[in-house]
C-alpha cells in the first residue's frame, strides 16, 4: 500500500555525476510491485571503503559478511536489495548474498569481498536466488541512472527519494560527495541507520576513512530515532574513488582533511534528518538538545531518553506543552540527573527552571511554537559541561495504520 508523501519531505538535491561511480537500477521482483527493487553501483578500481553496521544481534548475512569484508578496505559494487532484509534466514540467506557477491565478481574480475550487498524489507524469508540473479543480470544491461533513481529503488516504507550533497577544498581540489539514504520505520540505531551510502571522488585511505565515519556516526545517525527500534539490517557504508587526482588523505594532518571531514558530517546529517523528517506518520521533526550534563556520551543518552518517550511524542503529536512527559523521561534514562537543578523548555521558551515552573511562564507562545513542524525541546542538567542534540519525530496513528498493514 502507498502512503502519502510526508508532510516534512524535502525535495531531492541536485547531486552531480562523480567519477568513478556509476548507478543503474533493475526490477528483481522481490515484490509484487510495479517499480524497480535491485540498485547495482559499480566503483572504480582501487575504490576505498569503510562501514558501520548495527548492533542488533539477529543481523542479516549481508551485515556479517559487510562487516567482515570491510576490513580489506577496498570495493568495486554495490548491490541493495529492496523488499527483502534477508534477515532471521540461516544458511539459505547466506547462501543468496554469497551468489550475489560471485556473480557480481565473477563479472567485474574482482575478489567476492569487494561486492557489497544491502537488502531491506521483510525480516524472516530466505532472498531468491533466482530473482537476484536475474535482477542482476537486468542491472548489468541497463543503462545508467541517476541519483534519485537510485534513491527512489533503495526505498521501502519511505514516502520519499533521501538525498544530500556536499563539497570541499582537498589539496586544491574540489572534491564533491554524494549520498542516497532510505528509512522510515524501525529507525534507532546504535552505529548507522537503516541503509544508506556516501560516494566521493575524493582519495583518501581506507583507514582514514572508516576513522571519519566511525565518528561522524556518533553525531548523526547514532543521534536520531523514530519509533526505539534498531534494524537487523543497518548498514551505512562510504565509497572514495579516489578520481579527483588529490593527494590521498590519510590523518588530519593531510592538506585538506578538515575540509572533507566537515563535508562528510554535513551529508551525513543532512540524511539522518531526512530519515527523521520522512519517520512512518511523522507530522512533526523533533530536535531534543541536552546541555549541562556530565558528558557528551550522557547528554546524547538522556536525549534519546526523551526522543523515544512515547509520551513525549504523543504529546508533540497533539501539541500539548507536557513538560511533566520531558522530566520524567530525564529522569528514566539511568544518566546522572538532579531534579533541583533541571531546566526544561520548548522552542526556546523556559517553562521551569532550577527543578520547578518558572512563576510568570507563559504557555501561549510555547503552544504557538507546538503548532509548527520544527519543534525544539530544551534540557539544561545544570550538572556540567556536556551537551548533546538528537533528532525525532512525533507519534501518530499514521505510524500504526503503515506498521499494521506493512506485509499486506
């Protein structure tokens, strides 16, 4: 069943061609639905890779094997799967990523471990072998796509085609980095979020590389959530080809670094915010920004604390300024807090301070502020230095009726 296009969708970007990366999409029919589901990327020899992969316990063979194959820190393909996760499937499921990664190596004359493969959708049935061969085969033939083509095959439950684009000075080069992202439901992660891929024609060293994601995930995808639950399929994974002739970068101490690492936090937010914007029923994006607490690592807990409070996003849903909802999620989240020293307010306006309401607050501008989409929640702990943002989205009965019927 199609869903409507949600209300805090951003159009796509115009994302450029970057070299040594080339997009084609096919229709494998892991659905019964009339569009493409199988996005194929081949990569320029000596392509660096790095990756972060959930943590969630009952993964798919497709994040043992990423995570695994990552280490040798090159690749040549990409291969997502949509409709599908291939996840909770044994042997079999095993068995149709490793014909994935054959046919695709056997094609490209690379090693299986520089074909990477993503798959997406039902958890519990085995992905058909037969289906992603020939989806592959079709893949192989097509023409190629661009990006939002791209976007639009990787997606599930998403109402709309995520994209983000940056670029940055490196060894006097501008470097450009792409980036297509899907998710909507079953969004919390603990490392990535749902599938998503940077491409750059940057040159940096796969060590570099994966050192810059690993920290960019803390910051981005590691900060938002829809609905507390972490996917047995998250994978972000980032591409350098190396095409745009810079020296390779490889520590902070290379010409440029600092450049192409802010240009890599700014795509990476920009997509997790997408995720967020497009959260299944989302009516309203949600920043939860936590100061004074004891540390980065607390302040960050105690916003997802308050992000994945169903109260709390009830409350937002029906823009009703609960603050009580906000304090007692403060206070559950396990992280040091003191109920004396607690500051919490909405869209910038106090509503207690020091552990009890502020005598002249005012409801009406924080009501006003309520009926926007952009809702910011503000926590001061008043215990320390620390300070976080996470990013969320309301709750409605939109992301009920989309989860209820989600393999009809």
């Amino acid at each position: 069943m199609a869903h409507p296009v949600s209300p805090l969708a951003r159009p796509f970007p115009a994302i450029p061609a970057i070299a040594g990366v080339t997009l084609r999409v096919a229709r494998a029919g892991y659905k019964d639905w009339g569009r493409c589901d199988l996005t194929y990327v081949e990569l320029a020899e000596g392509t660096a890779v790095a990756g972060v992969f959930t943590r969630n316990v009952c993964c798919s063979s497709e994040v043992e094997l990423g995570r695994q194959n990552v280490a040798q820190g090159r690749a040549r393909a990409l291969v997502v799967n949509a409709g599908n996760s291939n996840a909770f499937t044994g042997y079999r499921g095993r068995e149709a990523v490793e014909a994935i990664m054959a046919q695709v190596s056997a094609h490209l004359g690379c090693t299986a471990e520089q074909v990477f493969v993503s798959s997406t959708g039902v958890i519990g049935v085995p992905l058909p072998k037969d289906k992603a061969k020939a989806g592959i085969e079709a893949a192989l033939l097509a023409q190629p796509c661009d990006w939002q083509a791209a976007a639009d095959t990787i997606g599930t439950t998403d109402t709309f085609a995520k994209g983000a684009m940056a670029q940055a000075v490196v060894d006097g080069r501008t470097v450009t980095l792409g980036a297509i992202i899907k998710g909507s439901g079953m969004i919390a992660p603990d490392m990535a979020t749902m599938l998503g891929y940077v491409f750059t024609d940057a040159a940096v060293e796969p060590g570099f590389l994966q050192q810059l994601l690993s920290a960019t995930n803390q910051r981005t995808f590691s900060c938002i959530t829809v609905d507390s639950d972490t996917s047995t399929s998250d994978t972000v994974l980032a591409f350098a080809t190396g095409a745009a002739g810079n020296a390779p970068l490889a520590s902070f101490d290379s010409a440029g670094a600092d450049a192409f690492a802010a240009a890599l936090e700014d795509v990476c937010r920009q997509m997790a915010h997408l995720v967020v914007r497009d959260g299944e029923g989302a009516q309203k994006f949600i920043a939860v920004t936590v100061s004074g607490a004891v540390s980065d690592d607390s302040a960050r807990k105690i916003g997802l604390a308050i992000a994945n409070s169903p109260l709390v996003k009830t409350a937002i849903a029906g823009e009703d300024a609960n603050w009580g909802r906000v304090v007692m999620a403060v206070g559950k989240a396990g992280e040091p807090a003191d109920r004396d020293c607690l500051s919490i307010g909405f869209g910038g306006t106090w509503a207690a301070r020091d552990g009890q309401p502020l005598a002249d607050y005012d409801e009406a501008p924080v009501a006003a502020h309520l009926k926007g989409q952009d809702i910011g929640i503000e926590v001061d702990l008043g215990l320390g230095e620390g300070r976080a943002t996470v990013w969320t989205c309301d709750l409605t009965h939109g992301y009920i009726s989309i989860n209820a019927d989600y393999r009809s």
